[in-house]
C-alpha cells in the first residue's frame, strides 16, 4: 500500500501498473483520474476520458489499465493506493495525437 499526498500540479504521467489490479481511496482533496480506452487494434488510435474523485471515492482498476492521476485542484490531496498482487513493474507512456509511446519501463527494487 502506498499513502500519497499531492501538491497542487503534480501528477503521475500515465502509466500502468504490469500485472497488479489496484484501488485508490481519496482521504483529503480531489483527485483527477484520465484513463486511456484502448484501441480496437494494435498500434491503433486511442481515446481518453477524465474523471474527478472527491474525498470519499474509491477508484477499482483491473489489468491493462493505463492512467494519470493529478491534483489538478489549488489545494493538497491525500490518497491511499493498494495492489495485488505486489506491485512490481510499471511502464510509463506519452500519448503522441492518439498513440501511446513507451518512454520507460521500471521494475520494484531495481528503479523505485
């Protein structure tokens, strides 16, 4: 589990969590969450949405998925972040008009 807290303007990047499904639960703040759709084919366009999660939400995600969370508010958040199995790789990603790149892939106990 990780307790995180967000200055206003910081955020993740978009990124992945490899082969853990995860929750967050926001304590203090709001927290924003832009999740990438994936694309019906390989290499294809995708789409994003963004949604806002207040003090009290609680955010489910499972395998596969890619987002960015960002207190994008004026004042600091707090969240609580839980993986299972144990988190051990993320990728990160730009996303270039509608196409994701891979800038990075780090591993726990080697880059974090």
């Amino acid at each position: 589990m990780w307790l995180i807290s967000w200055l206003p303007g910081q955020n993740t990047g978009l990124h992945d969590h490899g082969e853990a499904l995860g929750a967050f639960i926001v304590i203090e703040g709001t927290l924003s969450e832009a999740t990438v759709q994936p694309a019906s084919q390989v290499g294809g366009p995708v789409r994003t949405a963004r949604r806002a999660f207040a003090a009290g939400s609680v955010r489910g995600f499972g395998y596969e998925h890619i987002h960015d969370v960002a207190n994008l508010g004026t004042v600091p958040a707090i969240s609580l972040h839980a993986y299972a199995p144990e988190l051990t790789a993320m990728t990160q990603y730009v996303l270039e008009g509608q196409r994701l790149r891979v800038v990075s892939s780090d591993r726990a106990g080697v880059d974090w």
